[in-house]
C-alpha cells in the first residue's frame, strides 16, 4: 500500500496522459480525437503540480503573518499550469475551429474518410 | 491492427516512464530555486501570494509569452472562423422573461467576482487568469441567456489591446528606471495591504482585461459560427 500511497498521483497523471495518446492514434472520430487532446492536457498539468508536491503541504501564500513556510509547495509548477490551463482551452478552442472547417469542407468528421488525414 | 500497434507502443512507453519515474520521489521537492522563492518572495516583491509573484515578478517575461501564445490562439480562431463562404443568419427564438431577467441580475455579480479575484491576485488565491477567465464566463451567460444581445467588438479589441500595452509599457518603464525589463520599480508597500507589491497587481488587471476579452472573443466566434 505504502507503493501506492507515493506514486497514486503519478500513476494517475501518467494514466490520464496514455489514455489521451491512445484516443488520438486509434479513434477515428475528429471530435473525439480532440477530446483525447483534452485528457492529455489534464494530466501533463496533474504531473507538473504532483511533482511539486510536499508531504502535508499547504499553499504558497502568507495570509497571516508568521505562517509555517516549511510545508509550503513548490510554487514554480504552480506558476507554470495555471498559464498553461488558460492556454489548454485557447488552443482547444482553435482546435475545435479547424474541426468545424473541415467539416463544412469534407461534409464529415471521420478521418478515415478525409484524404491526407489518413495513416 | 492500428490498436494493436497503438497498445504495443503506449506499453513500451508505460515502462519506461514508470522506470524513471521510481527515481523521482513523491512529496519531496527538491528543487532550490522555490525554498528561494518561498523564503525570500514576500521581502523581495512585496507579495504574500508566492504563485502571484513567480508569475509576474520573477518570471514576468515569460508570463508575456504566455499572454502572447493565447492572443495567437484566439487570433487564428478568429482567422480560421472568418473565412467561411456564406454566414447563414439564423431565426433566433428569444429567451423567456425568467432566463432573461435572471442573466441581467447575475451578470454584474459575476463581473465584480472576476474582478475581486484579479485586483486581489496579490494577496489571496486567484489572479489575471482565473479572473479573465471568470469574466468570461459572465459573457458565455449572456450569450447562452439573453440570446439577442451580443458584446461590441471595439469594446473587447479595446480591452485587449490595452490589457497588452499596458503590460508591455510597464516592461518598457522598468527598463528605463532600473535597466531591466519588467523591474518592480514601484514601492513595495507593507505586505498583505491591497496597495503592496509594486508593479504586480497592475500587471494583473492587465492580464485580466486581456484573458477575459480574449476568452470572451472565443466564445463569440464560436457562438456566431453555430
């Protein structure tokens, strides 16, 4: 158990991140594809802030003074995903926006239909 | 078959990352630049919010990268969305009389939400980009809500240019004083007061009324394409 209690966070940033890889190279749906890029998206931020983690840790921030600032988290990956959120739904957004183009193009979303999207 | 080669390398891959990853220790940070961070950030930027002050203070300059990354999103989404041939303009039914008035009271709310989370990013969990994002939020209710109304374009362009420049010349002023891009020029103050911290709580309204109108641009291309 004591396995499980150091690597759960790891184990589920990295299973979310396998499961969008696999959605990506095996679905044929263009919608779903994007949806995989999603799942990726949340766990590379899971790992980032799971790295900086510290046992019984507490934020970054001193409300009142004289707070303990031993047990605060790293707050670097913390500075970094809360861009990277923002930045995630922007490039999804674009994301989508191709998708409606190529549908009012091709007339459908399954890539196995679209010639030079195939593999 | 394309699954089977699609498992074959995501296993090959499952090991060797949890091989590398047994090297890495869970609840332990290690790194020095964040004790740094942590034990000198308050003195050094005037900031109890440490996150606040990695973002804007130490690595204000890559924070301006950031910013410019999402504005080139919401630009070629609204490049991409522009070239279509023909714009159908639908009937829209209007909304009933309790959707309506029930948008124009939570409106207001959730813009001063917003905006509490961003004026205060300095001293309490928040900041320009989850406060852009909530006023964002506000105009997708209005979008979803009040269907008839729509946003000006020249206000949101306005808000997000102004957002960037001011960014950019608070940058450029830092050069000028100090001899270095983004410097804190402005007094520190005494910490946990709303006017600390210098330079940083007026980058982040900046990155506020830039998130929201860039978000809230978004939302509207998209909303116009359906």
């Amino acid at each position: 158990m004591s396995f499980l209690d150091n690597y759960i966070y790891y184990i589920g940033a990295f299973g979310l991140i396998l499961i969008g890889i696999y959605i990506i190279l095996v679905k044929h749906n263009l919608i779903k594809v994007i949806i995989g890029l999603g799942i990726l998206d949340t766990g590379v931020n899971l790992f980032l802030i799971s790295i900086g983690y510290i046992t019984k840790g507490t934020a970054p921030i001193f409300s009142r003074p004289g707070i303990d600032s031993e047990h605060m988290v790293d707050p670097v990956p913390q500075a970094l995903v809360l861009t990277a959120i923002v930045i995630g739904v922007a490039v999804l957004a674009l994301a989508l926006s191709l998708a409606i183009r190529l549908y009012q193009h091709y007339d459908t979303l399954n890539l196995r239909k679209i010639r030079g999207q195939r593999w | 078959m394309r699954r089977i080669v699609a498992i074959l390398l995501l296993t090959i891959l499952a090991v060797g990352i949890s091989l590398s990853l047994t090297k890495i220790p869970f609840g332990s940070s290690e790194t020095k630049i964040g004790r740094h961070y942590i034990d000198k950030g308050v003195e050094e930027t005037g900031a109890v919010n440490i996150v606040t002050s990695v973002v804007v203070n130490y690595r204000g300059f890559d924070t301006l990268g950031e910013v410019t990354v999402l504005f080139i999103a919401a630009i070629g989404l609204g490049v991409v969305l522009s070239t279509s041939r023909k714009k159908a303009t639908r009937e829209i039914t209007p909304a009933s009389l309790v959707l309506s008035t029930g948008c124009r009271v939570l409106f207001p709310l959730i813009l001063v939400f917003g905006s509490y989370i961003f004026i205060h990013g300095h001293l309490t969990p928040g900041g320009g980009f989850q406060g852009g994002a909530i006023i964002a939020s506000g105009f997708l209710l209005i979008y979803l809500g009040c269907r008839e109304r729509r946003i000006s374009r020249v206000a949101s362009n306005l808000a997000e240019s102004l957002g960037g420049l001011v960014f950019v010349i608070i940058g450029l002023l830092g050069l000028a004083f100090g001899g270095y891009f983004l410097l804190n020029f402005l007094p520190k103050g005494t910490a946990n007061t709303l006017f600390s911290a210098g330079i940083v709580p007026i980058i982040y309204v900046a990155i506020g009324f830039k998130v929201g109108s860039e978000l809230t641009g978004i939302i509207d291309n998209l909303i116009e394409e359906s």
